[in-house]
C-alpha cells in the first residue's frame, strides 16, 4: 500500500530502532530494567467489567497482584510472546482503580509496576467518540490526503455518526474533506488506494441524500468500472498507476476493501446490477488464488501471469490483509439481497473465513501480524479491529453464530485497553504502518504507530458494532 497518510502518526519504533531494541532484549541481564506493566494503559480506560492485564519484559516471573491496594488472586500465565505474561482481572466495578504487580523475575525481585485506569460501562460509542475527537483535533480535514488511510477513517467516522449525538458535526467534517478536493480538483484515480475516499461520499448520498457528493463518488466508480480487468476477472492493485510499472501486475488481498466494496455498494445504490455482481464475485476470485488451503486464511499478494505469490516462497498469513478481506466480505454481504446467486457462495466463504481466524485469535482476544504464528510478530490492532468487525457484524446479521459475537467483544475490550488518554480524547495505540507484500521478516519489522487513520478508521467500525451486539459476553 502507498504510505501517503497526514494523520501526523507518533510511531512507536522506526525500523533502526526495532532492530536495536530487538537485539538489545536478547540479553537478559537488561530484564528488571525494562519489566512494565503494560495493559491496562496508565491513565487509560478500561471498557466492562474486565481487562486481560499484560507484564512485559520476563520470560520467568512470579507475579503478585493487587487491586486498589488490595492483594487479589490473578492467575499469570506465559502468553505466547517470549517475555509477557497475561492475568485476566475480573469483576471490576466502575470507577477509577489502580492495578500493580510486583515479584521475582529470573529470581531477582523487581520494581512494582502499577497502573491507575478507569472503569467504563459506557454505550461503546461514548468511547469511540474520544478516539474520534483525538484524531478530528489533530487533523482538519483539508489537510487528509485522497487515499486509502483517510478513505477507511471517513468511512468509519459516518459510520459512527449515524449513532452517535455528534453525528452532525463528523458528517461535516466528511463534508468539508470531499468539498475541499473539489475544489482542489479531485486527483485522478489511476489504481485501488485511491478508491476509498468515494465510500464516504457514497454513504453521504445513501444515508443523508447529498447528492453534491456524487461528484466525488463518481471518479473511485468509474475506476472500479472501467479499469481493464486482468485474467482472474479482477483489478490490477496499483491499477495504471506510474507504480505499476516497477511492480508485477498482481492482486492484493488489500483490493478487496479497496474497490469491491464501493463497486458493490455502487451497483446496490444506483441499480447497477453488473457491477454489483462482478464486486460480489471478488471474494470468490482472491480466495481462489490467495486463500492458503492448511489455515483457510489468505496471502498477501498474487502474481496472475506467473500465477504464484508474492514472494514466491513461503508467502506470510499477514493479519491486516485478512482483515480487509473479512470486512469487504461483510460489506459486499449487505448489498446482496436475499435469493441473489451469489449470496449462499459468498456467505459460505465469510464463515469459513471466520472460523480460521477464530482458531489462531489469541487468549488476550487480539491476532499477532503474523496471524498463523501466534508469538512470532507482535500483536497489531487495526488488523484485529478489522476482523472482529466482521465477526460481530457476521452475528448480528445471522450469518454466524453467537460465539463470534464475544469474540468480537473480546478483542474490542482488548483494543480500547490500550488506548492512551490525551487532552482531546483517546489515542489509538499498535496499528502497523503501511505494509508491502514481501518476505515473513519483512512483516515483523514493520514500525507500529499511533492513530494512524486506517486503524481508527477500523476502531470506529468495531465500536459501531459492539454498539448493536446483544450482551451475550
């Protein structure tokens, strides 16, 4: 994916750093100084009655806990990273609260490591209006560039609006985004990144009758319909682009939210059948080159005239990529009506999508970057936003079970858990910058920032959501 994104991220490791902090951790003896209690965030919020607690820095700890003062019985266990360690804290009240830990670590006692968060019950979209007021403070919307980031934030950001008391004030903001490019002149959409920003001025029309932004809906509609098909019957992903020229023609599993999703919802609006129909069909075409047949998940990248991956050994089960793909499916679902041809195959594909991403979902309700190998990357919240999206929004439509619903609520918890509070709101924290196909390492390198658009675009969604679902969990 092209980087372009103006949300001013803080990064939490450029990539010498990474690699610095990687070898410097491989010596133990640096262990007590860097042991940290690391989720619940320190003057963050914790959302319902619990919080999978994480103490990073020991691969072999005994762990004492209390809550409040108060000495609690919190069963640590090894997580599958090498040195964390998990407790689920149960039964908290609402309010304010301080968890610390103290104990041994390779038997050297260690400093107590605490944390002081709040307790929330709050309707989930109370939070998420924080995480979106922290972004809206730092960014105006003149200063978003037109591409994907910003495209899945404004998407997620009307989302909420149409729940939330400020929905006025983020559809103008929306508003005031697609205005300015107008008037700038919108830029030419020339490959799948710059689709995106049309799925807001589609949803202005389709929710609020604006037409004034079919001007801006038109331009991603028009690519998506014209742009030359390649011999799977799908879009090249860096389209026509002058990138295109430096990359092998291939598809990337990043295309399916990229431009299915607008081409199906299109069609569905403006009675464009074909084109609805041959976004349906996407799903379907990815996973027949893409879907990886020992995990049922997908690969990255496809090259169809070598008709290999990319790379072409050992291709990585990368987590944002999965998690495109699950919402794209979800999406494209809704536009679907009851009996269309394609809906039982669809449908079929999104469980079994589900169910693969359920058995590698870690105890802590989040996926690693690496999704298959739980341990070997780091955990990454805008791709773990993105799938229990699609779980909870697979449940609440009927085309999952219930289970899929706490699993959803689970890695919500686990993601509002780590936002950080600022003076504007909430800040989302371990969203993975802008990622290529390339080799397993090339995956674990990638630096993690914070509010990166993307994500909170993907947070925003998953509040929605957890909004609607039953309290089942």
């Amino acid at each position: 994916m092209t980087p372009r994104n103006s949300a001013k991220p803080t990064c939490a490791n450029s990539i010498g750093l990474a690699i610095g902090l990687f070898l410097w951790t491989l010596s133990d003896a640096h262990a007590i100084e860097r042991i940290e209690l690391s989720v619940p965030r320190d003057r963050g919020i914790v959302w319902g009655d619990r919080v999978t607690a994480e103490l990073r820095g020991c691969p072999d700890a005994k762990i004492e806990t209390s809550l409040d003062g108060i000495p609690i019985a919190a069963d640590w266990n090894p997580s599958p990273f090498r040195d964390r360690w998990w407790a689920e804290i149960t039964n908290l009240s609402p309010g304010a609260h301080t968890l610390a830990v103290k104990g041994d670590c390779w038997g050297l006692p260690f400093k107590a490591q605490t944390s002081s968060f709040t307790v929330s019950s709050d309707w989930p979209v109370l939070v998420a209006d924080k995480v979106a007021w922290n972004f809206l403070g730092k960014e105006s919307p003149r200063a978003l560039a037109w591409n994907w980031g910003p495209g899945v934030f404004l998407y997620g950001l009307h989302r909420l609006g149409t729940l939330s008391v400020h929905g006025e004030a983020f559809r103008e903001y929306i508003s005031e985004f697609h205005n300015h490019h107008w008037k700038k002149n919108l830029p030419e959409v020339t490959l799948a990144d710059r689709v995106p920003p049309g799925l807001s001025a589609l949803a202005l029309i389709r929710h609020e009758g604006d037409y004034s932004q079919f001007r801006n809906a038109l331009g991603p509609a028009r690519f998506v319909n014209d742009e030359p098909r390649n011999v799977l019957g799908a879009i090249n992903h860096l389209g026509h682009s002058w990138m295109s020229h430096f990359f092998p023609p291939s598809i990337w599993v990043d295309s399916l939210m990229m431009y299915a999703v607008l081409g199906a919802q299109w069609g569905a609006t403006f009675d464009e059948p074909d084109l609805r129909d041959w976004s349906a069909a996407q799903p379907g075409i990815f996973a027949s080159a893409l879907r990886d047949p020992a995990s049922g998940l997908f690969f990255h990248a496809w090259n169809p005239e070598k008709k290999d991956t990319i790379p072409r050994r050992k291709p990585t089960v990368w987590l944002r990529g999965n998690g495109w793909v699950a919402t794209a499916m979800a999406e494209i679902l809704d536009t679907l009506p009851e009996g269309h041809p394609r809906r039982n195959e669809l449908q079929a594909l999104f469980a079994s999508h589900m169910e693969a991403a359920a058995r590698v979902q870690m105890e802590n309700g989040l996926w690693d970057t690496l999704m298959t190998e739980p341990g070997q990357g780091y955990e990454e919240t805008s791709g773990s936003a993105l799938l229990a999206y699609a779980m909870i929004r697979g449940a609440r439509r009927g085309w999952l079970p219930d289970e899929y619903i706490v699993r959803g609520t689970r890695a919500f918890r686990a993601i509002t858990a780590r936002l950080e509070r600022t003076n504007r709101g909430f800040s989302m924290t371990e969203i993975s910058w802008f990622t290529n196909p390339g080799s397993r390492a090339s995956y674990k390198i990638v630096p993690r920032c914070e509010d990166l658009s993307y994500g909170v675009g993907a947070y925003l969604l998953l509040a929605t959501e957890v909004a609607g679902a039953p309290a089942i969990f």
